[in-house]
C-alpha cells in the first residue's frame, strides 16, 4: 500500500451581526513546528472528566462543537479566515458551533473531546453538517495542513472517534447493541463489558539512497486504487499495516520487500501522525536503499514504483511540470499527510 496519515475562542459567543454565523477561531497558538501536520494537538483532552457525566452535562451548555458527517466521509464545516493585518496564522478555520447552535443528538451521542486553553469544553457530534452562511464541507486530506494547531487536533480527534463509534454500534461477541458511556470514549456491551477506541498501527517510508543534492534518489509507489486527475499521476512512501507480533521496524523492512522486491536497512523512525481514514496511525521512518537492485513491483497493491532524482520532486511540489512519459506528469503526496512531511525534510536534505 501507499500512503499519504490559537488562542480559543471565547465560549458561546455568537457575532451579533450575523446570528447564524459560526464561531472564528482568531489565531493558532504556539506548536511543534516540525511535527507532521495532523499531530500538531494541543487541546487537553481531561481524560478525569469522561467519568463524571455531571459535569459532561454541565459543560454541554457552553461547549463548543464539532459537526462531523462520517456517512460523507469526515467531513465538517471549515471557514476561511482573514489573514490582513490582524495576525491570523492559519487560512482555514474549523466552524465550530455554541451548543444551542448545534444540531441536536442524544446526550450519550456528545463526544468529549477535551478542554480548550481557556477552559471551554470542546464536543463532537456525528450527523449532517448544518447549511451555514460562509462555511464550506472539507474533510482532513483537504484542510488538515491549513489549520491551526488547536483546529487540526479538534479535527482528528473527532473524526477518528465517531469512524469508531460508526464502525462499534454492536458487540462482536454477542450481536447486542452496545451503549456510549464515559463522554464517547467506552462503549458498553451485554454483562458489563466494554469496549474502547482502537488505532491500527501503520508504517510510511521514505525509502532513499543516502545521496545528498540534486541528484539523489527516493523511491515511490503509485497504488492501484487511486484513480487521479487526468494528465497527473501521483507517488506516494510505501506504507503498510504492521501485522500481529511484529516490530514497526521489521514491518517497514517486510513492507518495501513485498511490495516492490527491494532490501531496506538503516531504518529509521521520524515521527507520526493519526490518518483517521477511518483509524489508523501512521509511523513514519526512512531507509536506505541500493537503486541498482531491481525492482519487482507486487502489482496487486503497487501500479508502478520509481526511483525520483532529489530535484525532479522539488521540482513538482514547486508546480513545474515533470514528465514522466506518454503525456503524464509527476503527482505527489498531499500535503496534509505525513508522507508530503517526509518527502519534504528529505528534500531538505534531512
């Protein structure tokens, strides 16, 4: 496989110029500048808190709330901000709505996501996203890299828990429908068992050759299940699911030589980040590779791999055309997955 994985507002208030208007979030607060665009979090997720429905049900009222539509693929209402003169550093913000404002869902349906910087509580709801003047549908793959660092860990969190939730409405021993408990986090199953939030393990390579400047080399795969835009085909990091009883690092070592016959060694972890498409997490490492081993592309999983020189990548990701035969142009990673992230400090030389 492939892969691709500010300051708060103040609670409750609502422009008075525009009633149904969502809520901006004014500027993205101070985060990890080198990590990966989805693992930048920085709300409290209060896990004390989960456990407390007294206090979930008072926090509901001057909560604010993240509307989720998994049955359309995660997407939520985003906002353009204004970025002249006022500081602003993120171009899109999440619409994140006052609870009086929000579509209306049983209460064990209010998924606690954690609390805000200035101690508002923060919720997710799973069902059609309201029409709302100056918002638009976006899911993470589109917006995740242009929000805030408080906006991104809203987003993923809240998608990664409802595709949960979507996919646990019944016991897989039993049958029975299972009950939401402890603000979205535990759902409960016949004779007092639970079940929680589970996350895949998946790891993402940059496989390259250890060759500094212009012309070195990384190696990438174009799967058989992306369909693209016409003229453009788009190479992504080899990535694949860690199976049961194996090390992430001898999962990236089976991976590359499953899917493309090459040798990897010098394996290195970088970093990670959730890809809630509906649950994984993604950990990223680089390897080296010799280029002159031939490659032997699994073509169940992998439509083509290609070794790209160093400049040739800059190159696309600075929009110039690059050619790779019979009329179609090099595509890359988008940018809010953690394979661009890799790409990108390869590029730089890291």
């Amino acid at each position: 496989m492939t892969g691709d994985g500010a300051g708060a507002p103040v609670a409750g208030t609502w422009p008075a110029a525009d009633p149904d208007a969502p809520v901006a979030e004014p500027r993205a607060p101070a985060a990890d500048p080198e990590a990966p665009p989805l693992a930048r979090g920085t709300i409290d997720r209060a896990a004390h808190l989960r456990r407390d429905p007294e206090w979930l049900a008072a926090a509901w009222p001057r909560a604010l709330v993240l509307v989720v539509d998994t049955a359309a693929g995660g997407v939520t209402l985003v906002q353009e901000v204004a970025a002249a003169g006022n500081g602003v550093a993120a171009p899109v913000a999440l619409a994140l709505l006052p609870a009086e404002r929000a579509p209306d869902v049983p209460s064990p349906d209010r998924l606690f996501l954690g609390v805000d910087a200035d101690g508002t509580p923060v919720f997710a709801i799973d069902t059609l996203l309201p029409t709302l003047a100056g918002t638009r549908a976006a899911n993470l793959r589109d917006v995740g890299h242009l929000l805030s660092a408080r906006d991104a860990g809203v987003f993923v969190a809240g998608v990664a828990l409802a595709h949960w939730h979507a996919r646990h409405r019944f016991s897989a021993a039993t049958g029975e429908a299972t009950t939401v408990t402890e603000g979205g986090w535990v759902r409960e199953e016949g004779a007092g068992g639970q079940i929680w939030p589970r996350t895949d393990p998946a790891v993402i390579m940059l496989v390259h050759d250890g060759v500094p400047g212009p012309e070195g080399r990384c190696l990438l795969g174009h799967s058989v299940a992306w369909a693209g835009q016409p003229g453009v085909r788009r190479f992504s990091c080899l990535a694949g699911f860690v199976e049961p009883g194996e090390s992430a690092e001898a999962a990236v070592a089976r991976e590359v030589r499953e899917e493309v016959g090459v040798a990897v060694e010098d394996i290195t972890y970088v970093h990670s980040q959730p890809w809630p498409f509906p649950g994984s997490l993604m950990l990223g490492f680089t390897a080296y590779a010799d280029p002159a081993q031939p490659l032997r592309v699994d073509l169940t999983e992998i439509a083509d791999a290609r070794w790209f020189r160093r400049r040739d990548v800059a190159a696309a990701y600075a929009g110039e055309p690059v050619d790779l035969g019979d009329g179609v142009r090099l595509g890359l990673p988008t940018n809010a997955s953690i394979a661009a992230y890799l790409v990108g400090r390869w590029l730089g030389g890291v």
